[in-house]
C-alpha cells in the first residue's frame, strides 16, 4: 500500500484530493489541514509521498519540506499548488523537492506525478520546463578531451562520483557525505545516465575525458 500525506490548509481541497488518490486500489491518504502539527505527524510515522500544498497560513511549502527532510532525509515531497511557480521554482528545486502537481490537474494526471516520484522520475509542469535552461559544460581541449554538450553534474553527483575515484564503496561515501546509502545510490544512477554508462569505471573514464573530475581525484583512480 502507498502512503500519501496531504498538507492543505483548505479542507475542501484535500479531502478532494484524498478521495482521488483512494480511488486507486494501492493507495491510502491522510489529510492535515494545520501545518504546525506536521512535526507531531511525522515523528510516529513515515509516507511514501508527502503532498503539500506551496502557500499556507503560518507555515509555507518550503518550510515545511525542510522540516520533513530533517526527519526524513530521503521523503518524497511533491508541491501541490494552484499558484505560478516559476519565481520559486530554484528555491524548491534547492530545498529537496521531487516534483511539482498542479491543483487544476487530472485526476489521471495527478496519479501519474505520484508514481513517477516513485520510481525517483520528477514531473514538473510544462511551462517551467520551457524556461529551464540548459547549462553546456565546456571541459578544456587542450588535454585531447572531446565536446561534452549539455551534461553538468551537480555539487553532490561531483562529489560522489570523487569519492568512486578514491576507491570508495557506496556505504564508505555515503559516511563520508553525511548522506544515506540509498541517496548515494539514487544519485550514482543519474551520474550514470548523464554520462551514458553502465559502470563505475565507465563513469570515471567518461568523468575524466569530459573533464568532470580534478586531476587529483582522477589520480586516485
């Protein structure tokens, strides 16, 4: 069974949404309409899927995804809003949110957000993904590297995949980052698929040729 908490300060809303996502049979949802009791709800219990609602009297969507993250590092929050999200898309994004869902959404459409979070796929609503821009990686050529494109690897991907050339199990980086094994290996995966590899070695040969590690860490290899 999936376990889904909704956080919507509008009665209305969530119970509407609650009896949408029960409609499916793997599905179960609670309702919290005061944000302030989100801490007293999710020191007894874990969900699958965090549905919160971005503008709430007292406390907001961002605050709250902070606090859910501090207790549960790993959640899976999507942002469930009838509001614009463009000028707070990067400071969601920064936050640890997996995806976005709007109120006016299907019901067809609203299921499909919360399974592809589960499957750690984000969904983001259409008009933001026209805006993103994509930020090419220019490695040097003077060392016989070849043109990497568009593939960038964030602080914490740049990291792992350092601590990969040092020789480092997943469990041994994960210690070292101060993050969950299962973060280290969600984030191995898209390193993976950003680079077109199957393989740790593959990663780092890549990394190496893209330019995408120190000479240091390459060194370690």
């Amino acid at each position: 069974m999936i376990n889904i908490l909704i956080v919507d300060d509008h009665p209305v809303v969530g119970t509407g949404t609650k009896a949408i996502i029960e409609s499916e049979p793997d599905m179960k949802a609670e309702v919290i309409t005061d944000s302030e009791k989100i801490t007293e709800v999710i020191k007894n219990k874990t969900y699958d899927v965090y549905l919160i609602d971005l503008y709430m009297p007292v406390m907001n969507g961002i605050e709250l995804t902070k606090i859910i993250l501090r207790y549960n590092p790993d959640a899976i929050i999507l942002i469930y809003t009838g509001f614009d999200l463009i000028a707070h898309y990067n400071l969601l994004i920064e936050t640890g949110v997996s995806g976005f869902i709007s109120k006016a959404a299907t019901k067809e459409q609203l299921i499909t957000a919360i399974k592809c979070s589960l499957r750690e796929e984000a969904v983001i609503p259409l008009q933001l993904l026209k805006q993103l821009r994509r930020v090419a990686a220019q490695p040097s050529t003077s060392d016989g590297q070849q043109e990497l494109g568009y593939i960038t690897l964030s602080d914490k991907e740049q990291k792992i995949l350092e601590g990969i050339s040092k020789g480092l199990t997943n469990k041994a980086i994960a210690v070292e980052l101060s993050m969950s094994q299962r973060t280290i290996e969600y984030n191995l995966t898209k390193i993976f698929s950003k680079l077109g590899v199957s393989s740790r070695i593959e990663a780092l040969m890549k990394a190496r040729e893209y330019g995408l590690l120190s000479k240091q860490s390459v060194s370690h290899e």
